[in-house]
C-alpha cells in the first residue's frame, strides 16, 4: 500500500459522538486526499491538502473537517457522526496534483449506530 | 456534469479465459484515464494510466485502450486467474486539483474454477 497507513482499520461509533481517523505516509508525498466508498457510488473526494496546512474542500466534505500538521498526516475528524457516514474511507498520497498518479491506503471501516 | 459509467456491472468468468470491461466517460477537458484494481477490503491499485494521446497501455496480462474522440475505454485481461478477482474502477482526471477526478462504480469481476 506505498507507504500509506491508516488508524483505525475498523470502528464502531454512537451517533453524536466524534471521530477522527489518521492517515500517515512514509513517502514524503505532497498531495494527500480523504475519500469515501459506498456501494453505487464511485469513490468521492471528502477534503484534500497540498501541503503542510494547507487543505480545500472536495463534493461531499459537510459533517468533515481535516488538517495536516505534519508533511506524513492527515486527519480526518467527523465532528459529530451520523449514520449516513456510515462507510470505507480511504486515503490516498500524490506527489503532484490529482492529474498525476494516486496511491490508495487500506481503508477503515466505520459504521455508526 | 462529469460522468464515468462502467459495464457491466458484475462479471464472472472461468479461470483461463479472456474478458473486455468497457468505460464511457463525459469528462472534459480530459487528461488522463486511469484503471484501478481493487480487492475486497483493500484500497485500490493502479493498472494503468493513459494520456489522451495513448491508444493502448499494457501492465502484464491486463491491456489498456482509449479512444478520446469517442471517450471509451476498454480494459483486456488475458488468460485470467483466481487472483483476478476484484472490482475494476476507471478513472477520469480533468487538469487541474484534486477535485477534478471522476470516478467510475466499478465492474466486479469473479474468476471460478
């Protein structure tokens, strides 16, 4: 998975509470996305960063807020989870913008009840 | 509104022998197409990656065709096995950020004995 690990791989969580998923490469990679999968629909773009606190939002970032302290982190916060965030999130690294070639991590798993 | 449309949705086939999935795409401007493999409960893996003036890309026993003019890919793989089995996304980027990257839903391919 090119240097790419992500915290926790599964999770279970209560509605209302937060929840904050880790990415961290060992690639040295500027670019570093957030994305969701859920069934019938194609991977979507969460929030995404160029660099060192620098972020911007993708098609679906309402309920998430990200930040990157550290060239290797990237941090996804759900402020208050909901059922309909229910799903695989995945990170992904690139050395350059989204035209260029992206390198996907495991995924975790997060179901809320 | 930018579109990635696979077919078919769901494939199986015996061990051993050849397939085509096909994508249309909607995506302009165009900059690359890409094709991803991915394994139930792994992130996905690229195949291959091509520009729009590429016609063909190979990786091993999987073959990569575009058509820009007619926004259609198609993804071959040769003499299939066991280990073939996972979804297959396209990828379509548009210059630019992040956010211009659309995805398909993925064919599910299964290889049987």
């Amino acid at each position: 998975d090119a240097g790419i690990t992500q915290s926790p791989r599964h999770k279970v969580t209560e509605t209302g509470t937060p929840v904050t998923l880790r990415c961290h490469q060992t690639e040295n990679h500027r670019y570093m996305y957030w994305y969701r999968q859920d069934p019938g629909h194609g991977l979507r773009l969460i929030h995404y960063s160029y660099g060192v606190k620098d972020t911007d939002k993708g098609e679906v970032s309402d309920g998430y807020s990200v930040s990157r302290s550290k060239t290797e982190d990237f941090l996804l916060t759900l402020e208050s989870a909901t059922s309909s965030q229910t799903s695989v999130y995945f990170c992904a690294i690139s050395t350059h913008t989204s035209s260029y070639e992206q390198y996907f991590g495991p995924g975790t798993r997060l179901t809320v009840t | 509104k930018n579109q990635v449309e696979q077919s078919p949705q769901s494939l199986i086939i015996l061990e051993g022998k050849n397939c085509t999935l096909q994508c249309n795409y909607t995506v302009s401007p165009f900059s690359n197409l890409r094709w991803y493999k991915q394994d139930t409960g792994r992130g996905p893996v690229s195949l291959t990656i091509m520009t729009f003036s590429e016609n063909t890309k190979s990786n091993g026993r999987y073959t990569a065709t575009l058509d820009a003019d007619t926004k259609q890919s198609s993804l071959h793989i040769t003499a299939s096995q066991l280990s073939d089995s996972a979804s297959y996304i396209c990828v379509v980027s548009a210059p630019g950020t992040a956010s211009k990257l659309t995805f398909g839903t993925g064919t599910r391919l299964q290889v049987t004995l």
